[in-house]
C-alpha cells in the first residue's frame, strides 16, 4: 500500500465526502472506518473496485477512549469480540462487532 494507491483512495474518499474515523495502513492494506452510509459504501466500492480487492463489514462500533489509562476498557468492550485495537500515548480506538 504505497504512497500513489494512498492518494487514490483517499482522493475518492475526498470525492465522496467520506470521513475516516480510524485508519490504519499495513504495506499490503488500508483499513478505515467511517460512519455507515449505504449509498457512500456503493459508490467508494464501484470506484476503487477495478484497481483493488475491497472487503468490508458492517455493523461494527469504533470505541475512542481519551485520555486512556490501562483497563479503562474493560466495562465498555466487555462481551464484545475486538476486530482492532490501536493506541498511543493519550488514545485508545475499539473496532468492536
């Protein structure tokens, strides 16, 4: 996933008036969250589909803790399966099914 097929996803994405809400970059993928809308779902997976493989899941939940202190997870993600989890020093993001 280099620079030019970062640019090309994100220019849609631009284009489309969709808004990460987590991103997440590998050097064989991107995966991002944004709120769901079906119609902006259709068109991002007819434009990007001829050039790259997009799979996606729907009915997720992205949790944001703030301010993060470890364990401070626990009462919300409790019963929930974590697809991703990704932090730094202040803030905490839940990709929760």
């Amino acid at each position: 996933m280099d620079e030019r097929n970062l640019k090309t996803i994100f220019t849609v994405c631009v284009d489309l008036n969709i808004h990460a809400n987590m991103i997440q970059t590998s050097a064989l993928m991107l995966s991002f969250c944004f709120d769901s809308n079906e119609q902006k779902l259709k068109q991002l997976r007819a434009c990007l589909k001829d050039s790259f493989s997009v799979k996606y899941n729907e009915g997720l939940q992205l949790f944001t803790i703030r301010h993060y202190q470890n364990g401070s997870e626990q009462d919300f993600i409790k019963g929930k399966k974590v697809l991703v989890k990704q932090g730094s020093r202040s803030t905490m993001q839940f990709v929760l099914s």
